[in-house]
C-alpha cells in the first residue's frame, strides 16, 4: 500500500483501526439512547439564603443543616467568600459531590457568600470602589454587626482575591483571617499569557468603544490560551462518555456555569487592567481605591495563600509573590496539584482543599 507498512513504527493496524471504529460506533448508538434521559442541569447544589443586599449585589448564606447529616455551624467566626467578576460564583458550589462550600460546611464552617450579578448599561461606570469598599465592605459590616465581632474571616478566589487583598489592606481592623486562593498579585510574571496580552491593550480606546465588556469577548479570550484543549480536544473526548448520562450532566453543568458569564463594568475593567495588569500595582505601587493607595504591607493578620500548581491563568509565581509583600508575621501557603479550575472540582481538591482551610482557621480560632 504505496509503501507504508502499517504493522510499523506508527502505532496502528487494521485490526486496531477496526476496533477502534466499532467502539466509536458503540459509543454513538449508546449516544441515542443516553442523550434523551440526560435532565437539564444547574449548577449551585446548597442551600442558600439572602441576608444582604445592596443593588444587584446580594450576600448569601449557605445552609448547612440542609445537608444529609448537616448541623449548625460550630465555627464562631463567618467566613465570606469573595469571587471573581468574570464567572459566576458557584464553581465552588458546582454540585453535591464537587463543591468547596459543601467541605467547608461539612467541617462546621459558616459560609458566605458574594454574588455581583450581572452588570448592565446602567453599571457602566461602577468603580473599583464600588466593588471593594461599598460591596466587600457592605458583606464584612453586615457580618460584623449581625455576630457582633470586631472582624470576620475572608476568602478571595482569583480576581475575588485581589479585591480581597485591597479590601484587608484598606480596612485591616475588620478582617480577622485572610485565604487567597489561586490569586494573581505579581501579574508580569514571565509566564503569565493573559497578563503579556493586556500589555499593548489600549484599554482606554476599548472601554470608551464598548462600554461594558461583552462576556463572550472575555470567554474568548480565555479559551483561547489553551484551544488546542478547549476548543477541540475536551468536545472530542464528549465521546468518550456518551453511554454515561451522569459522566454527561456533569459535563454540561461545566459547559453552563463556563458560558454564563456576567458582563463586565466598563469603568472598573479599566481600573483593573491599568492598575493591576499593565501597572503590577501590588509589586511597584499605584493601585487607588477610591482615592486612598494600597499597600500590602498594612495586610497584618493571618494570610494562608493557596495556589494551584498547574494553573494557566495564575501562575504560581504570581501568586508566591505575595508572602514578600504582606506586612502579617503570619504567612502561610499551600500548593495543590492540578489547575485554575481543578482546584475546586476534582476528587483530590474535595479531599484536601476545605480540610487545609478548616485546619488553619482552626488554629488561629483564639
């Protein structure tokens, strides 16, 4: 056959090609019966409830007596999870057997929770402010008046996070514990693609243009750094698990909670692209809140920074940074093996990730 021996170096034969094609077959017919029982899927699997609101902004409270087996908190300090702007909050409550939140509770932790919503027309010109001062601080004073204590516990995810820091930095008194997890604080790491990108952005021409940004634009840009994987490879694989119906819902509930993304403020994206991406605010100074500067040294208590090991959107580095910035004699960091998004939802992270944090929170309860 022109040449090519197929019993060869390539890897393949025809009876290895035909076994191939009839367990592509299997896996189509299995398809047709599988994909009309598939339910429609939702992510968020805890029980919630609102306690604060402010605007589109609300502040909810997860409820863990409503878990198989669960009880009341036994946890005296709150602990309030802050996320990112760009997804929703849920990828830590994804589903019952995939969620931080769920660990946590589980460990007699009480958790909140921000959600931002979703920014229209009329949040055009929200602020960095208004994020980290009116909203964090709007969730931290309603827990501090509702338990009636001094300070409260945070934890900031991603982006979540570098509010977070801002926040404890400008208001150090009312953060009792700080957890960052997989946040970027040195963003002109080498190895930071998102970050590289945003260098030659003129971000000012691009706000005035659009306004809001678009969420599509934002996913874009996202899959993008890795669309070998995330275009092509991960739909691919769909096949793999098409005699699965739960192995299936999974991956829809991924695919929903990726693509059901907020747009995002016009006037805040810019702040934070010009103070923390191209300027590298938190290592050179620069960043303004709400006209008052940040600075990281006035971050004195506790701080636990968790980074993912494999994570393309923050590398480690970006995240070690922090340790040399902070002014706490308390610093603490754990790395978990996988990526941005496994560390919320794979088996180890379930095992690992609400236990780390209980442990440490735990030790500093005095």
């Amino acid at each position: 056959m022109n040449g090519i021996d197929l019993n060869g170096p390539i890897g393949f034969t025809p009876d290895t090609l035909a076994k191939e094609a009839m367990a592509l077959q299997a896996k189509l017919r299995a398809g047709l019966e599988t994909l009309p029982r598939v339910d429609d899927v939702d992510y968020g699997a805890t029980e919630k409830e609102e306690v604060w609101r402010d605007g589109k902004v609300v502040l909810y409270r997860f409820r863990g007596d409503t878990l198989p087996g669960g009880r009341a908190p036994t946890a005296k300090v709150p602990l309030l999870i802050v996320y990112a702007l760009v997804n929703r909050p849920y990828m830590v409550d994804l589903q019952s057997d995939k969620s931080i939140v769920r660990g946590l509770l589980e460990r007699g932790e009480d958790v909140y929770v921000l959600d931002w919503g979703y920014p229209d027309r009329s949040d055009r010109y929200l602020e960095l402010d208004d994020y980290i001062q009116r909203w964090i601080g709007g969730g931290v004073d309603h827990l501090r008046r509702t338990y009636r204590m001094d300070a409260v516990n945070v934890l900031g995810i991603c982006q979540g996070g570098a509010f977070s820091l801002c926040y404890s930095a400008l208001n150090p008194s009312k953060v009792r514990n700080l957890i960052t997890m997989v946040t970027p604080v040195d963003f002109h790491t080498g190895d930071n693609m998102l970050s590289n990108w945003t260098q030659g952005l003129d971000v000012d021409l691009f706000v005035d243009t659009l306004g809001n940004v678009p969420a599509d634009l934002m996913n874009m840009c996202y899959l993008t750094l890795k669309p070998w994987r995330l275009f092509v490879q991960k739909y691919v694989g769909l096949v793999d698990i098409l005699d699965d119906k739960a192995a299936i819902e999974d991956f829809l509930r991924m695919e929903k909670w990726i693509f059901d993304s907020p747009d995002q403020a016009g006037e805040a994206f810019r702040q934070f692209i010009k103070q923390f991406y191209q300027g590298n605010g938190f290592v050179r100074g620069g960043i303004h809140i709400g006209g008052r500067p940040v600075d990281l040294a006035h971050v004195d208590m506790p701080v636990l920074n968790i980074f993912a090991q494999q994570d393309h959107l923050v590398p480690p580095a970006s995240s070690q940074a922090l340790g040399g910035l902070v002014g706490s004699d308390d610093y603490s960091e754990l790395s978990f093996r996988g990526g941005h998004i496994g560390i919320y939802v794979s088996g180890r992270a379930q095992r690992e990730v609400p236990q780390a944090i209980h442990d440490w929170l735990a030790q500093r309860a005095g």
